[in-house]
C-alpha cells in the first residue's frame, strides 16, 4: 500500500486544487450569499445558500478531517460554537461526564446552559481515569476530554478513557485545542469526537474566531450535527474559511517551533530563583509527563503556565514588564502572550493567583528568554 503523506504535505496539499476556471493556485473566496439553480431546479454544483455551505468551508472542512483522521469536519463561528453543537447531542436526563480541568468557557457551558438544559453533569479528575469510571452512570452519553488541559496542562490517559467510554456506550469527546493533529491524533485512540477552537493554533495569528469539529467514523452523526451547524446558522464565514486554510499550510512548521521554543522557556524558569513551579508536560517533573510522551508526538504544546513566587501583585506585575511577551489572553499565534490567569477567569477560578500563563509563538527563544529573564528581575 501506498505511504500515507505526512503531516506538512497535508497541511499544505489536503483539499487544496488550482480553480478550475481561472487556474488560481490560491483558492478565491466565494462572498456570494446564494447560487444559481440548473435550468432543471436542482443545484448540481452543490451549493445553494451560503448559510448551507460554500466551497471556502467545503475546502477547509475536507483539510482539516484529512488532518486528524475523520470522516469528515464542521467549521463554527467560534470554539464554543463547536461545544453547544455537541451539547445538543444530550436531552433531559442525561449525563455529562466533565473534566474540573479544563477551559473556563467550556466549564461555564457546562455549569450553566447544559444544568439548565436538565442534563447532569458530574465532575471528575481526569488524570485518574478511576475517577472518570466512578463518575460513570447508567445514563452517562458524553465523557468529555481537554488534554494537555488548561491552565495546569494536566494530560488524560486518551486509551484508558475511551475503554470507558465504550463500556458505557458514551460518546468520548477531546478538545484537542492545546495539541493540534500535529502533536496528538485523538481518533487513533478511539475518541469519537474532537473540537478545536480554530482560533488557537489552526488560525494561528491571532486574526479568526472560529471552531472546528471532526467525527471520527460515525457518518449519521455527521449528517445530524451538519444539519444542527445548518439550521443553527452557526457556520463560518467564507473569508474566515479561507484565512484559516491558508494558516494551516503552515500548521506543521509553526506549532514544531512553538513547542521547541516552549521547552526550552520551561527548562529556562524551571531554573530561576523567581519560580515557585513550572507546569509544562514537556519537563520530567511534570505528573504527566510519562503519559505525554506515550500520547503526544512530535512536541508538547505550547502553553507553558508558572508560578511565580509571591501572590498576585507580584505576577500581574511580571505581566507589565514584558516588552516581547504582549498581555493579552488567548493562545496559538506566532507572538508571544503571556497572562494572568486568574484575572482572566473571574472570582470562581481555581488557577492560583501567582499562576501566569504564557503561549509561546515563533520568535527566537533566546530573546523570549531575555525577555522574561529581565521581567522576573
Ligand atoms: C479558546 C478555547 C476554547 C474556546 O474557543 P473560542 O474559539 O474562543 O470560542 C475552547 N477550548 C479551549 C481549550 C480553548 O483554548
């Protein structure tokens, strides 16, 4: 059999094909809101109305499914998006099995519209898949995944949790946001469904709100959450398409240097005299380490959250001293970032307050180092 291509020839070439009436190389973007029916009332060239689809979000729907492994992928307006659409899957009386570690919007989604909703949700910590398993009941239909997870970058043993998500005929989700297909493949070890927030890495600079979903093998489910994405009027724009499928031709390139990069700025303050702890799954000290090295490949991620020594004055100060670093939240972009967690997430966050949260982008290390070198001084 043929060898399948690797990562950054799909990243580059997955449903990428010069325009068959113009020849361009680079896809054009369709603004158009409606098509033109055949003379027969059908729509053989597939499209009818922009809130259905169009060829930007068809093209960047077949990139990404080849990128993780799918059946196929949804594009949303936004991460959330994606969530709310799966929350859907569940009625009254069902149950959520949720992370306590995980992103703040996604928990509130959680805590707040699916409780309304009548659905149960039952937190449980999943870097003990036992305690995954005891959170398990008779009407449990979604186990829901975030690894490596924010802000602590706790990392979810992937096989073990899907082994119960298959005993309990579950759906298991993953966020692979932190990840991307670059460093984790969630379907290899039997996740059903995967959500990105494509604002992260995918889009990559910091430009485009957007999330995507991807169905590992159950084509039904694909159609009914295609219908629920058409009907909700809930998918991306066609300019949002296209400036996310121009990213991912460098997906590979960037997030290989992202996670050298951020390796070394863990190693860096795990060395300095101004850090109480470092939580990078890249460092051996990390409680997850062993398991990121079985799960992930290629790199770690990112993200690197710290603690500094001292309470919060004292870390929203390092904050204010950066020059390379910009105080900004999100994560995923070719420019450095660095937060404080706690201010981010409100009163009913569980990051410590001395807690700060950087995404490392594509700038040199050493002057990252530098940089974070003077800022701790
Ligand atoms: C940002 C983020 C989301 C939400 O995505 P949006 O695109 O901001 O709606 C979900 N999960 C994780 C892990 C994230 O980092």
């Amino acid at each position: 059999m043929a060898r399948e291509p690797g990562l950054n020839t799909r990243c580059v070439h997955s449903a990428r094909t010069a325009d068959a009436s113009t020849g361009a190389v680079a896809q054009p973007i369709y603004l158009s809101t409606t098509f033109e029916r055949d003379a027969d009332g059908g729509y053989a060239r597939g499209y009818q109305y922009s809130r259905e689809g169009t060829p930007n979000r068809a093209a960047l729907e077949r990139c990404v499914a080849a990128l993780e492994g799918g059946v196929g992928a949804l594009a949303f307006s936004s991460g959330l998006a994606v969530n709310m659409a799966l929350l859907e899957l569940l009625n009254a009386g069902d149950q959520l099995v949720a992370p306590i570690e995980g992103y703040y919007g996604t928990l509130r989604q959680f805590r707040e519209h699916a409780v309304r909703r009548g659905i149960g949700v039952a937190f449980a910590d999943f870097t003990t898949p036992a305690s995954v398993r005891a959170a398990v009941t008779p009407a449990t239909r979604m186990i829901w995944i975030e690894t490596p997870a924010n802000p602590l970058l706790s990392i979810t043993d992937l096989a073990q949790i899907c082994a119960i998500g298959r005993e309990s005929k579950a759906w298991v989700v993953c966020d692979n946001t932190f990840a991307t297909p670059i460093c984790q493949r969630p379907l290899d070890f039997g996740v059903d469904l995967i959500v990105h927030s494509g604002t992260k890495y995918f889009g990559g600079h910091s430009d485009v709100l957007s999330g995507l979903l991807v169905v590992g093998q159950d084509e039904a489910l694909l159609t009914h959450l295609r219908d629920w994405q058409r009907l909700a009027g809930v998918g991306l724009a066609p300019f949002d398409c296209w400036l996310l499928r121009r990213s991912i031709a460098t997906l590979g390139l960037r997030v290989r240097a992202q996670c050298a990069n951020a390796l070394r700025i863990g190693e860096f303050l795990a060395s300095h005299p101004a850090v109480e702890r470092v939580y990078y799954p890249g460092l051996s000290d990390h409680p997850g380490h062993a398991l990121a090295r079985a799960q992930m490949r290629g790199g770690f991620g990112a993200v690197v959250s710290f603690c500094i020594i001292g309470g919060s004055a004292e870390a929203i100060a390092v904050t204010t001293r950066t020059r390379l670093f910009t105080r900004a939240t999100s994560l995923g972009a070719v420019e450095s970032l660095i937060e404080h967690r706690a201010s981010v997430e409100g009163p009913a966050t569980a990051a410590p307050q001395n807690l700060l949260r950087l995404s490392i982008g594509i700038e040199d290390a050493e002057d990252l180092i530098d940089d974070l070198d003077q800022a701790l001084r």
